[in-house]
C-alpha cells in the first residue's frame, strides 16, 4: 500500500473532479472516490476493496479538524478500476488517462490541459524543486539520527574559521585513515557529503594548527 502527505492535485474529467498526489517515488495516487464517480461505480468500498493491496493506498487531507486520509489507487489499480465499469464514458476515460494524463504525471509531475511547451518546462521545474526539498530533508534527518557530523557542522560548533576548512579536512581524513574508518555520505546543504564520527573528528582537532589571520 502507498501512501503520501504530498499537496493534493486536481484534474477534471468531463467536469468532474479527480483529485491527485505524488507518492515519495513521483508515482500518483488518485482519490478512489473521484474516480469511481468518474467511471459511474455504485460502490466505491467494493471496487477499492477489489483491488490487490500494491494497488490501493492513501492521500492526506487538511481539514478544520486534523489531517484525513482518503482512500486512492495507484496507475495501475486506475487503470483496473476501468475495467470494471460497463459505462459509456468508462471507455472515454481510459483513452484520456493512458493517452494524456498519465504521460505528463510521470514526466513532469503535474497534468495540464492544452500544456505548451513552456508550460511543461515550468512543470518539470517545479517537480525537480519538489523532489529535491524532499530528498534534502530526508537526509538531514538521516545525518541527525545517525550521530554523525560533516566536517562543516563541527567546524561550525567548534568556531573554527572557515579558512582552515581545507587543512582541517585533510586532518581528518588522515585520521579516518589511521582508524580505518570509511565515512558514508549524506544528502547534505544540497550535496552529497561524507559525515564522520565525532572520535574522529575531536582528534582532528586536538592536532590541528589554525591558520593565522594576518
């Protein structure tokens, strides 16, 4: 099952109404109830409840009291979903979806109707920003659980000038290499960035000469 906290997305079908989101993988989870309305199913428990579990998943709601989670589907259970309906427009609405909607969702994050070119670049933009705010915060909160520290942040609580960040990685490397200790690395500051342990880096410190501010 898969589920996002992602800012819900909307598109319309013959003026109704499919709500959508973006799952941590860029993949999109469309709200079950919008869709089954769309292909005229009578019970949307049912036809959700029919799907294979990868199939189904969740998409977050604000409201006035809380966050609600709203049952969705994946492409795949989308897709799925059509074929149970026996409606005229059932047929109109998987051409729609294979054909325009789904290819710009996966490309470019967002489905624009009549999208001109400068339109999908500035959609593409927008996913590649999105993604990257996710991937930056997922890994400053790997490099905080991990106890580690990159050689900026030290230098940072240690007040070591920002000069003798040269001569103090070298240090501590040397140091890495005498302990036989290999640094993993993580998204950092928009980087990826070795971190170390904080062993490692106070005895870096305790031999490094600062440089002198002439």
């Amino acid at each position: 099952m898969s589920n996002t906290t992602s800012t819900l997305l909307n598109i319309l079908f013959e003026a109704h109404p499919i709500r959508y989101s973006l799952d941590p993988n860029g993949s999109p989870l469309f709200v079950s109830k919008d869709v089954c309305h769309c292909l005229q199913l009578k019970s949307e428990r049912d036809a959700y409840r029919s799907l294979d579990p990868a199939q189904r998943g969740r998409v977050s709601k604000p409201t006035p009291g809380g966050t609600q989670k709203l049952r969705a589907v994946t492409q795949s259970g989308l897709l799925t979903l059509t074929l149970k309906s026996r409606k005229p427009a059932a047929k109109r609405f998987q051409a729609w979806i294979i054909d325009e909607v789904l290819p710009q969702i996966i490309r470019y994050g967002s489905y624009i109707p009549g999208a001109t070119p400068a339109d999908r670049c500035r959609a593409l933009h927008r996913r590649w920003k999105t993604e990257r705010a996710a991937a930056a915060e997922q890994g400053e909160k790997s490099l905080a659980q991990s106890g580690l520290l990159t050689i900026g942040q030290f230098m940072k609580m240690e007040n070591l000038p920002a000069r003798d960040a040269l001569a103090f990685s070298n240090l501590v490397r040397k140091h890495a290499r005498a302990n036989g200790e290999t640094p993993p690395r993580h998204f950092h500051n928009g980087h990826m960035t070795p971190a170390w342990t904080q062993t490692t880096l106070q005895n870096a410190a305790q031999h490094h000469q600062p440089t002198l501010n002439l």
